[in-house]
C-alpha cells in the first residue's frame, strides 16, 4: 500500500529484543528497520476500530510513558 504523507521521524523506545527481531528481519529481507515498523503499524491500525485497538493495547499492558 503507497500512502502519499510527509514523513516525519518519531522516537521510540524499543526492548532489545524486538530491536533484534526487527533488525534481523531486515537484513534477512533486504527491507529497512524503520519500512518493518513503519508497515506494522499501518497494517495494525488498519485492521479493527479504534476502541478494539485500545483494548489490544491496554491488554499488552501499553501505557502512557513519560521520561
């Protein structure tokens, strides 16, 4: 799916696992760390409402975090 945005860069914090998977995925696949998760995400959030979403999140134990 081609989606016609400015991109713009976002920090996150990862743990290093997922970091690896990523990166190992990447390299395996010719394909860029930032395109995987870039992909993920828009796949993840195209697929159910918003308050389904929440509740996976919520579920996974996502919360608000502050430095």
């Amino acid at each position: 799916m081609s989606r016609d945005l400015h991109l713009r860069t976002m920090s996150v914090n990862l743990p290093d696992d997922l970091i690896h998977r990523v990166r190992k995925l990447g390299f395996d696949e010719n394909l860029s760390a930032s395109s995987i998760v870039e992909q993920a995400l828009i796949a993840f959030l195209d697929v159910a409402s918003e308050a389904d979403l929440v509740k996976v999140l919520r579920d996974r134990g996502a919360t608000l975090r502050r430095g």
